[in-house]
C-alpha cells in the first residue's frame, strides 16, 4: 500500500513540475510574440517613411505625403457639413 501512495503522489509531483513548466514556457512564448509584433510593426514604419521618401523623390517632391492627408482630411470634414 505504501509503494502505491508514494507511486500516486510522484505522479502528483511530476504533474506540478510539468504544469509550472508550461506556465514558464505559455510567458517566455508571449514575450517572444511581443518582441515579434514590436519588430513588425517598426519594419512597417520604417517601410512607410522609405516609401513615402522615394514617392517625394519621383515626384521631386511636388506630391507632399503630409499635405495630401492634411487635403483630404479638410475635403471629408467639408463633405461632412
């Protein structure tokens, strides 16, 4: 009977290592995908302000990027009214 209760409660101790084990493997997994979408969304940024340069430097820069947004915000505020 003891060999059974020491069988029973290894098996419970081993549970417990597994399940913190996967906590600590759920954390460093959601910081890996943090550090991930932080990667992302800077490439994206970085790829918008190259784009928009080289739009600047085709159009030798008659086309400003932040004048149109600021024409077109002004064309949908007067639509609005």
């Amino acid at each position: 009977m003891k060999l059974n209760s020491l069988g029973a409660a290894s098996v419970l101790a081993l549970s417990l290592v597994m399940i913190s084990g996967c906590d600590q493997v759920e954390k460093s997994a959601q910081q890996v995908i943090g550090k991930a979408t932080e990667s992302a969304k800077q490439a994206i940024d970085d790829t918008h302000k190259a784009a928009e340069q080289a739009l600047s430097e085709a159009t030798q820069g008659l086309i400003s990027p932040e004048k149109q947004e600021d024409e077109q915000e002004e064309s949908n505020s007067n639509k609005e009214a």
